[in-house]
C-alpha cells in the first residue's frame, strides 16, 4: 500500500518535471525568434537587392 502510494507520488512529480522541461524549452525558442526577428528587422526595412545577395 506504501509503495504504491510513492509509486503514484513519483510519476506525478516526474509529470511535473516534465512539463517544466516542455515550458522553459518553449519560452528559450520564443526569445530566440524574437531575438532573430530584432536582428533581421533593419535589413528587411532597407529591402535587398540582388547584389547583396
């Protein structure tokens, strides 16, 4: 009866532990597209030509 009731306490926390893992990866990706989109915004402003390319 104990060891089930640890059993059940370890997948939650593991459960936990995994969503925490899923949500900081998410917000790193986020901040990692706008910090793209901030570097590209002047160059997109200014338009390309074909000799820049």
């Amino acid at each position: 009866m104990i060891t089930n009731l640890f059993r059940k306490m370890r997948l939650k926390e593991n459960k936990a532990a995994n969503y925490l893992k899923y949500a900081i990866g998410e917000i790193a990706l986020v901040m990692i597209g706008i910090l793209i989109a901030e570097n590209l915004a002047p160059t997109l402003k200014g338009g390309f030509s074909i000799f820049e390319l």
